[in-house]
C-alpha cells in the first residue's frame, strides 16, 4: 500500500542543522588542535562491535548493558551493537594491532554513540563524544596532564567560569569489593525505604546508588562509610600526589567521595567536569583510570586512563553563556558572481575559478538559475555576501567587470587583473 506518511527520525536522534554546524565545527576544530599540541593522535574505530565486547568490558551489571544498548542480530545471527561508549572498542583495536606492546599511545577519536535512554535536553540516543586514552602510563602525572588539557580547552573555548572539577579515587577491584560488603551492611536496615530502580541497583551494583540523584537515599548515605577511607597505600598514594599537582595550579577541585562512575572497568581516579549552568547539576566531561581493561580483554597487562567528552552538552553550555563572534564570520559569503545572459554565464564561471585559484580563502558562490539583476542581488543580500561581481552586457564588450562593495555600497569597473588587486585590499590577503 502507497502511503503518504512522512517519515520522521528516530526518537532520540536529531539532525544537526547548517545554522548549527559552524558552533559544531569550532568546538571540534579548537579541541583538536590542543590535543595535536599534546601529542595526541587519532584513531578511527568502527561504530558497531561484537556486543559480548561491552558485555566483558563495561559490566554485565551496569546501567548501560542492561538497559541501554542497542543489540540486533545481524544476518549471520551474530549479535552486534551499536557502541554505547567508545573506550572498549579502542582497547579491543589496540590489542587486535599490538598498539600497546611496550609502546605509550596517546590516542583520541570522536564520533556518534549510541544508548536506549528518555530523550530530554542534553541526553539523546545518538549522542557524540570525544574521546582521550592514554596506555603505559602508570599516572598520577598523566592523570594530570589530561586533566589539564581540559582545562586549557574550557578556557580557549571561555566557559572555565561555568565548569567545575570533582575529583575522587576508587581504589582497586580489592578495595571496592571489600567496601561493597560495608555498604551493603550499611544499607540492609534500611531495604524498605529503596524504591524499585535503587533496589535493582543495591542487588546488582550497590556502589553506584552512592551518585543516586535521589534526595532521600542521599541523605541517608550521608552516614554510610566512605570509600576514601578504605583505600590502599597503592591508591592512597597515587590521589595525593594528583591533589598536590593540582594544587600547583589555579584549577579548584572538589574532592566527592561519592563520585563513582557507571561503567565497571575504572579504578583509581576518577574525574567529572561538572556545569550547573544548563539547569540541572550535568556533567559534561568525565573519565578515570581503568588499568585492569586491556588485560581483561585480552591483552598484556597494560595501564591506562581516559575521558569522554559529551559534544551536545558542551555545544548547548557554549550556545548559553557565550556569544560566539566566529559564527559570523563563518557564515557571510564573501563574494557573489551574477551575470544577464548564457554566454556571460560562461564568463563569470570562469571568473570564479580563477578568483579561487588566485585567492584560494574566499568563500564564492556563482548565480545559478538565471534571474533578473534585482533578483540576483537581493539573492546576494540573503548570503551576506560582502562583494557582488557582475559581468552585464557593457563589462562583457569592454571585457572587464563590475565590483560592488555590498557593505558601502561603492562601485566601479575593472579589468581581471585590477579585480585581484582591489579584492585583495578589500579582503585584506
Ligand atoms: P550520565 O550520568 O549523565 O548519564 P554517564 O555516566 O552515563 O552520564 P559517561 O558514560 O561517562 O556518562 O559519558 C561521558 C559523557 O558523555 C557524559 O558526561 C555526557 O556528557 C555524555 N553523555 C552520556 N550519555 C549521554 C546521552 N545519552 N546524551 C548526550 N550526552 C551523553
Ligand atoms: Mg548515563
């Protein structure tokens, strides 16, 4: 049956718009420059995995391979899913090409991520990331380090007012599963006051009900033990000595015990940069170590530690507390060709390609479609084009053109080579 439905995008999943696309392309394009004068390097992995992957890297028990992965069976009935989070499928590619074999990597990537959640403001479906993993670094200096470069990136990007660091350690796998009894301990008495998605987690991941957005549990876990105090001299060691390097520098922390991230692999340091300035307490940057991962999927034992960075909640915080300049400057056209007829058509084609050859940076549109002058040049006001060039029918019998500046209005005419020099001096090349 023919239908005539439109087809809408799937829930959760948005399309990023041109008006848009030029704040998406400044935030990305400054990040990546500061992590090239860190010495990081890209990689680019594949969107979807083997799903036992997640199942083995991030934690049968976790939030996000219970509920929020999106698994499918693909034609040879082998079970796939779209990446959830990309940490796992970069240690699955450094062990598959012996990235890490006596060798450090400071890697990084970017790309779509993928997890069944309720949609709202700052949380979709396909939501983008940028990733850092650095392997065979033992920390605290690179734990450091990375923490830095954040910073310097909030800074350039202006939003260092609107982003705080909370810090904390969560010791090893030891610690943990030795505190989980405590906690659990703690907790029993008090079974009846957990509602049901708290219940689920106190059975099959207690410790991270200590980051419950949950008002009630939170007060009561203000009496709970704390894990900082259990950690090992190891862990205890490896967070002071972070604190003291922080302290060298302006960046104020937060020490929150309670901070514990949502996927299994992480140990030690733990980070979020946290922004209260798009309504609710969000983070927008978080990450740790997980010196145990590349082992546990398989390869040499090998340390490590990496963030994520969530593009959407950094493009909205700059979209709120920052006018950005640049968008102007990236979306005005700098120059619009016009012409009356087929055979000058053919004259202010070749007139464009040879204004690009000559003065590669400027952003040129030719008038396509025909059209009086009128409506050529109120096209040209639409595009912001700051010059408009015409070959009518008097430049085209002296073989020149007409240059107007758009902004002031001026004009006159020019043969090619004088064209060059004025577009020059207008465009200060
Ligand atoms: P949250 O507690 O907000 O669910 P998380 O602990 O699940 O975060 P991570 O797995 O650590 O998040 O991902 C790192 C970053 O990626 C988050 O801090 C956030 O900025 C971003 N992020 C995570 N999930 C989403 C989503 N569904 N939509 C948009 N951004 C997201
Ligand atoms: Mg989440």
């Amino acid at each position: 049956m023919i239908t005539n439905d439109i087809i809408r995008s799937i829930r959760g999943m948005y399309d990023c718009l041109p008006k848009d696309t030029f704040l998406w392309r400044y935030i990305e394009d400054t990040i990546k420059d500061i992590l090239i004068t860190y010495g990081y390097n890209e990689i680019r992995l594949p969107i979807l995995e083997q799903t036992s992957l997640f199942n083995r890297a991030i934690g049968e028990g976790t939030d996000v391979v219970t509920k929020e992965m999106y698994s499918f069976l693909d034609r040879n009935g082998i079970s796939l899913t779209l990446r959830p989070e990309g940490t796992a499928g970069c240690v699955r590619a450094g062990i598959e090409h012996g990235l890490f074999l006596n060798r450090e990597q400071r890697l990084w990537y970017i790309g779509p991520m993928f997890r069944y959640e309720r949609p709202q403001l700052g949380r979709y479906r396909q939501f983008h990331q940028l990733n850092v993993e650095v392997f065979g670094q033992q920390g605290p200096d690179i734990d450091f380090e990375l923490i830095m470069m954040t910073y310097r990136w909030w800074r350039i990007l202006g939003i260092d007012d609107h982003v705080s660091l909370e810090l904390n350690s969560i010791g090893s796998l030891k610690t943990r599963f030795f505190y989980r009894k405590l906690l659990v301990d703690f907790l029993t008495p008090y079974l009846n006051n957990l509602d049901s998605d708290a219940l689920r987690c106190f059975y099959s991941n207690p410790i991270r009900l200590l980051d419950t957005k949950n008002i009630n549990l939170r007060n009561l876990l203000n009496d709970a033990p704390s894990l900082l105090d259990y950690l090992d001299e190891n862990s205890r060691i490896h967070f002071s000595k972070l604190c003291q390097l922080l302290d060298f520098t302006d960046i104020k922390y937060k020490i929150n015990p309670r901070l514990v991230r949502g996927l299994d692999y992480y140990n030690n340091t733990v980070f979020e940069w946290i922004t209260d300035s798009l309504g609710s307490h969000e983070t927008v940057c978080a990450g740790g170590r997980y010196d145990a991962l590349v082992e546990q999927l398989g390869g040499k034992k090998t340390p490590a530690i990496g963030f994520a960075l969530g593009l959407e909640r950094l493009f909205l915080l700059l979209s709120k507390v920052k006018a950005i300049p640049v968008m102007n400057v990236f979306s005005r056209l700098d120059i619009y060709l016009m012409s009356l007829n087929e055979l000058m058509k053919v004259k202010v084609i070749l007139l464009a390609e040879s204004i690009r050859d000559t003065l590669p940076s400027l952003r040129i549109i030719v008038n396509h479609g025909g059209g009086s002058l009128k409506k050529q040049f109120s096209r040209a006001n639409k595009l912001g084009a700051r010059v408009a060039l015409v070959v009518g029918e008097k430049e085209c019998l002296i073989n020149s053109i007409l240059i107007k500046n758009l902004d002031s209005g001026e004009q006159e005419i020019l043969e090619e080579n004088d064209l060059m020099i004025r577009l020059r001096s207008i465009f200060k090349l």
